[in-house]
C-alpha cells in the first residue's frame, strides 16, 4: 500500500523522504529488514505498525494498531519508539 493511500485511508500524515509504500516506510524505520517469522514493531504518533509476515526481504502484510492519543503522550518517548513484541495472530490489517 502507498503511503499516501494509508494517510488518505486513516487520516494520518506519514511521510518519509525516498519511500512511497507502507512496507518500504517500516523498514526504513526500524532500520532493518526483519527476518521471516520476526514480528518487529515501530511507533509513531498515536500508531503502531507490526511486520506480520514476511517473504525473504518482503514485508507482505503490516499489522496497524491505533492508539488513544491522550495515552500514547503519557508514555516515555523511549519506550514508544522501537521494540520487539510477539502479537496474536488476529487477522493483521494490509
């Protein structure tokens, strides 16, 4: 997905100089391509995005998860910025 249609679609304002997909956004993030069954994750604003699976070097499907903002600004910018957490397997939206 483009990250223009995401922002469109969830009325956020992700950019990144030099990535248009979602996929090539959250690697560029987490600085990383995660490895296949790797689930790595990167908060920004009040979303997180999840790499739910992958295909050798491919991010096919990205989990989002919304949060309250009033929350997330109450938590230590330290701890929203990047970590590695297993989720359960509902269904991941693309």
């Amino acid at each position: 997905m483009l990250i223009d249609e995401f922002n469109e679609a969830f009325d956020s304002d992700l950019h990144m100089s030099d990535v248009d997909t979602m996929a090539g956004y959250l690697i560029t993030a987490l600085g990383m391509i995660p490895d296949e069954g790797e689930k790595l994750s990167f908060d920004v604003d009040n979303i997180t995005l999840v790499s739910e699976e992958m295909e050798g070097s491919r991010i096919l499907k990205i989990r989002v998860i919304f949060h309250d903002p009033e929350e997330t600004e109450a938590e230590p910018e330290e701890e929203r910025r990047y970590f590695r957490k297993e989720f359960e397997d509902d269904e991941p939206r693309r």
